[in-house]
C-alpha cells in the first residue's frame, strides 16, 4: 500500500545553453503559521484572501531547500549547501547524478543562513575537499565581524563562524557586479541578509536568475512583494530587492531558481493587473 503523501522526485535537470543545470531538492518542511511567518503585520482577512484565490492552505505551507547545481562543462559549480542535518539529502541528490562532494569545484553561497551552509562541514571537516569557496564580502563580514546581528540570529552567527571562518584561506570574496566564472555574475539582492547575492547565469543566449532567499513563498512574496517576512533581516530593503528582482525578471522573461519555491523551483514572473504571479515550468525546458 503506497503511503498518502505526493510521491516527488528529488533531483530536476535541464540544459542551458552549453552549461548543464540541476535542481537538487535538499529537504522539505511542512509549516504552520503562513500570516506570522510571512505577512505579520498584516490582517488576517487579507492573507486568507490571498491564500484562497491561489488555492492554497490559509495557515500550513510547504517551505522547500532546493541548491543549485551548474555544470559548466569545466567545472561543477554548487550554489549553496543545504541544511546538513540528518534530513537533508543534498550528498543522495548528487548521488542521483553519479556524483559524489570531491566532483565539486566551486561552492558559491549566497548568503549565511543555516540552510545554505549547514552542509558545508561534516564532523567538523568541510565535505567539498577539493572545492574553492565563494563568498559575499558584506555577508562574510557581516557574521565574522557580529557587531549588528540581532538577537534572533546570534545562533545563526555562531555556527558561521563555527564553519565558514576555517575556509577564508580557500575562498574568494565578491560584491555585486562581479563575474564569478564566464556566465555566472553575482546581483545585489540584499535584505532577507545583509549582503544576499542572486546570480545571473548566461550560456549561448539563454539565462538562468538564482535569486536564493530574495522570495521566501510562491505566493505571498510575489504577489504581494512589500509585505514583510519575518525571517528577513532588513525587512525595507527585503521590499525594495522583491521589487526590483521582480521587475527585472518580468521585463527580461528570466527563468528563475528560487531556493524555496516549490519542487523544482523553477519558473517565470508575469506581471498581472499591477502586481506580478509566478509560472512554474512545465515542459519548455525538456523540448
């Protein structure tokens, strides 16, 4: 007897231009709390009206952690790490694709939070050996240094510190604008952390927008991107950046990779009667 639960794949993969594209899903939450979590501060008539157009839970969501992996026929390039607790299934995915953590060559993070570097270090010894780090240079400061991290994420800045202060002789720090490979060039994307970076990816013609943590849910973050989600860290810049990646990713018909966009994450932006709605993909990237 199959259990009630969709049944899902784990791991998504396409081709973009020359370069090869995987979407590893790393783990998937079921949460409580989608007005608290996503929308305080505003009324709860006007989240459930949201969540009751899209045809959604008005309180239950489904919160995905889905790193990114480029093949650019050179080198493998992971962005971000997954959480790295014993529910993550990053190493299986790679597993999936017959890969194993030393066929890594570089590991971009986009941004310090748990999800994106818990699966860094492994028993206190970082799992990609043989890989070369990318950091921001705001964000690396930002949790080294401490001296503005609220007390929500003291935590958060303890195991930064923990794991990502020992690969500083084996990473290279970029700021937005910068070219980290032929193809992949790091975006502003600050707010939900200090110094988030999204990455535009670009091989023959076609383009790929990693966005990261710029939008936290399928919905509420792009329908209604000035609501103000709990987990970003500067929550009026977190509004600008939505608008502005946004704007972006509409006017340039970008397909998009959001870390935390559902199972495979990726999708487009339409702008709809003044606001904007996210398509997820269907079969264009298999034909």
């Amino acid at each position: 007897m199959f259990e009630p639960h969709p049944a899902r794949p784990r791991v998504f993969t396409f081709g973009l231009g020359s370069f090869k594209v995987a979407a590893l899903l790393d783990a998937v939450d079921v949460r409580d709390n989608l007005a608290s979590a996503l929308a305080p501060g505003q009324s709860p008539t006007a989240v459930h009206d949201l969540a009751v157009s899209n045809f959604i839970d008005r309180d239950r969501y489904e919160h995905c952690f889905i790193p990114t992996l480029i093949d650019t026929g050179s080198e493998k390039i992971l962005f971000d790490t997954g959480c790295g607790d014993a529910d993550s299934s990053l190493l299986g995915c790679l597993q999936d694709l017959g890969l194993g953590p030393d066929d890594i060559d570089v590991v971009i993070i986009t941004h310090g939070h748990p999800d994106h570097i818990g699966g860094l270090a492994r028993n206190g010894e970082p799992v990609f050996r043989r890989a070369r780090y990318v950091f921001g240079a705001a964000e690396f400061s930002f949790w080294t240094e401490g001296n503005a991290v609220r007390e929500a994420r003291l935590k958060n800045r303890d195991l930064f510190r923990r794991i990502c202060s020992n690969l500083a002789d084996r990473a290279a720090f970029i700021a937005p604008g910068d070219r980290v490979v032929p193809g992949i060039t790091a975006i502003d994307a600050a707010g939900h952390s200090p110094g988030l970076l999204a990455f535009l990816v670009e091989s023959e013609g076609q383009q790929l927008l990693i966005w990261s943590d710029a939008f936290l849910h399928y919905v509420v973050s792009i329908q209604q991107p000035e609501w103000r989600a709990d987990l970003d860290d500067d929550k009026d810049q977190a509004v600008d950046t939505r608008k502005r990646l946004l704007r972006m990713a509409a006017e340039q018909r970008l397909l998009i990779a959001g870390h935390h966009m559902p199972f495979p994450g990726l999708g487009y932006v339409e702008q709809v009667d003044g606001s904007f709605r996210w398509l997820p993909v269907s079969y264009q990237l298999n034909v």
